[in-house]
C-alpha cells in the first residue's frame, strides 16, 4: 500500500549487497566448530537482510497510522479491535511486498539482479508462499475485528494482488494504489467504530496523496515530465491547506463528531497544524527538486518522500479528529522509520 512504480524496487542510495565470504572447513582444526558456527550465523544474518530487502521493513512503520486514523475519524479510542486491524494491515502490506517481486522476478533479473530474488537469496516459491500466508493471516485478523472490518479488509487484498499481478503498468495503477491505501484507512474506522462512514473524508485525503505519489514513481527509472512532480506538489499544498482547516469549515468536510472542533481541542489544533507543516515539508520539497529536473535519482527522491510525507499525513488526520494521543502516536513512528531506511531502500 506504498506508493510503487512498475519498478517499486530500484534502491537509491544503496549499493547492490555483497555475498559473504565463504568460511573454510576446517576439519583437522580443535576451532572447526567455532568456525561453522560463525558461517552459520553470518548465513542466518544474510537471509535475514534479504527478507527485510524483499518485503522493505522500513515501509512497514507507515501502516499504523492508518488504522489510527480511521479509528480516530470514528471518534472512538482505539480499542483491542484497532489494534487487530493494524496486525491485519501490516500482514496486507507485507504480502503485497513480497508477491510484487515475485511478479517482478524476470524484469528484476536484467535490471536489478541484486535483489533478493533474482541474486539467489530467496526463493521465488518462498516469496510466493509468504505472500499468500501473509493475505491469509490478515484476513483471519480481521474477521477477528468483526465482520465489518473483513467486508474491507477482503477488497483491500483483492486490491493488492490486482495491482501487482495485473494493474501495476497500466493507467489504473495509481488508481488501484490509491485505492488500496483509502481501504486501510477504512479497515481501522470499521474494526474500531463499525462504520467507515465517519472515515470516508479522511480516506479520500490519503488517497489522493497516495495517487498523486504513484503517479511520480512511473518516472522513477527512466525520468519523465516535470508534470508528475508539479502536479503531486499542487496536490500536496492543497492537502495542507485542507488539514490546517477547522472540520465543517468552508470547502472542508463536516467533523465527524463535535469532540472534534479545534475550539474543544486546542492542543490538537496545534499539532495539527505543524503536522500539516511537516507533511509539506517532508512530500513537497523533493517533489520541487524532482519537478526542476525529473531525473531518476531526484524522482525517487521524491517518491521516497512522500512515502515518508504518510506519518505525518495521518498523524494530522488523526488531530484534526481531536485524537491528540493517536496523532502522537503515529508521529513518533517517523524517527524509527528514517533511522531504518538509511539500511533497507522504502522504494
């Protein structure tokens, strides 16, 4: 539910890892054991990066704010049911991740032979089956939140396997990522409150980003038009506009609950507001550079960005609801999030 372009995976700033150095045998040698050990825990370390590569962790920490979001619109505190809609969320996601370079293995093999399929580090199958366990698993802990959370839970990862088996190059792409991340909103408001109603203007926010978002990735392989980037920064400044609006102002829609007006709130309103500025900031300044000069390294950029831009995106949407503790929350989910893409590429 990241935004991802047909070529989701080409790293920016990563190089292509190394294979590790093969530890001898050493039969005749009272250490031999100490050394098959070493290699063993060295192999366990390499597959372990190469799960984290294949399924990018550090994307994952984008996904709670979801369901916090959704819950937050409802006016209900998040409860148990929240809780086993972002379980349910982060399995969704991490499926759509692994079964996207399952479907990416034959471009992946001429174009990026460094990634953990087509460089031999993970099986195909495996990454196949982790896919299909991982929808599975998310499913089950939906209909765990009740039947209105698996009526959208079920959409959702009929969303995720269209786009990356079916959609994914063509023009309802962007769409069906949008799309994708609108329901997981949706998923966190009707697992906590039983109704995605109240959390339908919150979700229509996010998707907008999101396909805005996806619309930039196209170009990040070969470049493109300064279109993309200008439109998605237009689109980024009238998202931040709309936020730092009190609900049921003007051009803006209703609250939807009264708890929620900034007069009842004002700390919320506060954050909310320097949420807003921190989204901007965050989606809108490579965006600017990418729409300057669309080349790869400064598109991916931007669509690095505004992957990074959703925390703070949903953590405005959840102040705006008068949820200061779910906006704080989702919040201080970004630190950890940069901290782990300087290891593992979000794109």
């Amino acid at each position: 539910m990241t935004p991802r372009s047909p070529r989701p995976d080409r790293p920016t700033t990563t190089s292509p890892p190394q294979s590790p150095p093969q530890c001898p045998i050493q039969s005749q040698s009272p250490r031999a054991g100490t050394t098959s050990g070493a290699g063993a825990g060295a192999g366990a370390g390499v597959r372990a990066r190469a799960w984290a590569e294949l399924l990018r962790l550090p994307a994952l920490f984008t996904v709670p704010g979801d369901a916090l979001a959704g819950a937050a619109a409802t006016g209900n505190r998040p409860n148990p049911r929240t809780l086993l809609a972002i379980a349910s969320s982060l399995c969704l996601y991490e499926a759509g991740m692994a079964l996207n370079d399952w479907a990416d293995q034959t471009e992946d093999a001429l174009e990026r032979p460094h990634r953990p399929l087509p460089s031999g580090r993970i099986r195909p199958s495996a990454a196949l089956v982790a896919a299909g366990a991982l929808t599975a698993a998310g499913l089950a802990l939906a209909a765990r939140a009740g039947r209105p959370a698996l009526a959208v839970a079920a959409p959702l990862a009929a969303t995720v396997w269209a786009y990356d088996l079916a959609l994914k190059r063509t023009p309802a792409g962007p769409a069906a990522m949008a799309t994708a991340r609108g329901l997981d909103l949706l998923l966190g408001a009707t697992a906590t409150g039983g109704s995605a109603r109240p959390a339908l203007p919150a979700a229509l926010t996010l998707a907008t980003h999101t396909l805005a978002v996806t619309t930039v990735s196209r170009g990040e392989t070969r470049g493109g038009s300064p279109l993309a980037p200008l439109a998605a920064l237009t689109t980024t400044g009238m998202l931040a506009w709309t936020l730092t609006r009190p609900p049921g102002a003007p051009g803006t829609a209703p609250s939807p609950y009264p708890a929620a007006a900034p007069s009842r709130h004002p700390a919320a309103d506060a954050l909310r507001t320097v949420l807003a500025a921190a989204f901007v900031t965050t989606s809108g300044r490579p965006l600017l550079h990418a729409a300057l000069n669309p080349s790869p390294p400064l598109t991916q950029r931007a669509v690095g960005g505004g992957i990074r831009a959703m925390i703070p995106l949903q953590a405005a949407l959840a102040a705006r609801s008068g949820a200061l503790a779910s906006a704080l929350l989702t919040v201080a989910l970004a630190p950890a999030a940069r901290r782990f893409a300087r290891k593992v590429s979000v794109t």
